[in-house]
C-alpha cells in the first residue's frame, strides 16, 4: 500500500448508501486546520465532488473513527438516513470490526483475551492518551474488551515479532493499541504506546490495519470480504484476475446484496463461524519471503 496522496483514495464497496474506504497511514480523516495538507475528506471530496453534503461540518458522515497512524476499512454514509441507520448498529453493538497488527515479540498463547479497563491518561504531559486501570492518574477507566489471536511469529528488522488478529468487542479510544501495549507486545511502530527506546522511530508506519468491517443495517449488509481485501493489497493482478476490478464490492442491489448479512440479535458478537472464517482469511495475508510488513511476515523456521 503506497503512501496516501489526494488521488490514491482506494473505495472497497460501494451502494447508494455508503462507502467504504482504504484509509492510508498517517492520514487524518477530517481536520480544520489549514496547515493539513492531506485529510480523507479531502480525499474524498476529490474523487466524489458530487456526493459532498454541504450540511455537514466536513462534507461526509463517517460512520465511525481510525487513528491517524491506522489503515484500513472505514465506513462513510452518504445521507442522514443511512448515517442513522449505522449509529444504531454501532449503538446496539452489532458491528464486527477486525484487525491485522505485527507486535512486537512472539505472544506464547495462540488466543489470549484481553479484558483490561481503559481510561484517559491525566498524567502531566499525557493528556491525549489512555492507559489502563492500574495506571496512576488514570481518569474514569471503563470495562474494555479485546479478543487477540496469534497468526504467526516472525522477524521484523532482525527482532522478534508476532502477527496477530486484533478483535475489539468494546470501542474505546486507542483500545487496540493500549491493550497490546499492556499485554507487553505493542505494536510496531507506535510512537505513543510502543517501546521507549527510540526504536519505533524506525518502521516506516505503525503496523495496525482495519482488516475487516461489518455492519447489518436494515436496508442493507455493509460488508469488507476479507479474501478481496486481501488481495486489493497485497496482489492487485490477482485480484482484478478474479474480478475484483478495482476493489469495490458493490452493495445494495450487486454482490453485496446476494452475499447478505445473516440475522443477528441486538448486542451479539459474530458467530464463531465467521470468526473462524476471518481467521483464515487472515493467515493467507503473508508478505513475500524474507520481510514482514502490518499484513504479513517471515515465517520462523
């Protein structure tokens, strides 16, 4: 995935309702500040001038958040209908979000839970970040949830790392991130959570990407394919061999439609089925041998 520039906006499905976008690394999604050169709003206004919305604060509803330093699948709606429709999704919690990372050192448990609480950081000189509950001047922690599965151990710049799919149950700010961090494992090259010895200074990006993203709203499943995504990164002639085209799964009524999402109650996770799915879909993500980037890396021997 090369570096975002204005042009470069990547849209990975597309209805009449929404979008879903490929965010690039160190890419902002919406910023009033004049000396930001690079936001995705203004991505997006490039490429889609006529679906703007003159009664928003940025021209586009985004339906949930990235980091600044996180890639990957981000959902835009295109009206305030559609907008309501997905907050009621994210509100009842019946959205399926999953990530790829590398942290760094090899986690020895192939699945780990990760259930620390997480508040804001009140520490002098901390205030943009969280921490979690054992913190001192850690402010207001609540209950978070993060579910951790071990794809594979690896090297990255000669150090040890592993290759994890990241799956939050609960949205706080910098979840993934922080509870990596406690767990003793952050991720390569997080430049607020990682390690202190300067060594994050050193990837070119911090290696966490939003892998996959899906939301049953009534009207409509808005769904990233996990193998499709895949591909659009990492091998984009296969993908257009297998008539991915340019990496846009069409919804309402094209293949996102046919596809669908299954029923699910209020406040439910994805089956573990799906979750299994993801899974093998994420162990495929494996970078050419001898490097290691946020989708994939070498395989020890």
């Amino acid at each position: 995935m090369e570096p975002g520039s204005v042009e470069n906006l990547s849209i990975v499905y597309r209805s009449g309702d929404f979008l879903v976008v490929n965010k690039h690394w160190d890419v902002r999604i919406d910023s009033k500040a004049w000396c930001e050169t690079l936001t995705l709003q203004k991505q997006l206004r490039h490429r889609f001038p006529e679906l703007a919305d003159p009664d928003t604060c940025y021209g586009f509803r985004f339906c949930h958040q990235l980091d600044f330093s996180t890639s990957g699948a981000l959902c835009v709606a295109l009206n305030k209908a559609a907008a309501g429709s997905a907050y009621r999704c994210f509100k009842e919690r019946r959205v399926t979000k999953a990530y790829l990372a590398l942290v760094r050192g090899h986690v020895q448990e192939s699945q780990v839970t990760i259930s620390y609480a997480i508040g804001r950081n009140s520490t002098e000189g901390r205030a943009h970040t969280m921490c979690i509950e054992s913190t001192q001047g850690c402010k207001n922690p609540k209950p978070s949830l993060t579910e951790l599965v071990v794809l594979e151990h690896g090297l990255y710049a000669g150090d040890p790392v592993s290759k994890v799919l990241l799956k939050p149950l609960t949205g706080r700010t910098h979840q993934l991130r922080v509870h990596c961090s406690a767990l003793g494992h952050p991720v390569v090259g997080d430049l607020t959570y990682g390690q202190a010895t300067g060594r994050e200074d050193q990837p070119f990006r911090m290696m966490l990407h939003a892998f996959y993203l899906r939301i049953p709203t009534l009207a409509e499943c808005v769904e990233t394919p996990p193998t499709s995504f895949i591909l659009l990164h990492l091998d984009p002639e296969l993908g257009a061999a297998l008539g991915l085209g340019a990496g846009v799964w069409v919804g309402g009524g094209g293949r996102g439609a046919s596809h669908g999402c299954p029923s699910r109650s209020a406040g439910s996770s994805a089956s573990a089925a799906e979750f299994s799915s993801l899974l093998a879909a994420a162990a495929t993500a494996t970078s050419p041998p001898g490097s290691c980037t946020a989708t994939g890396c070498q395989s020890l021997p």
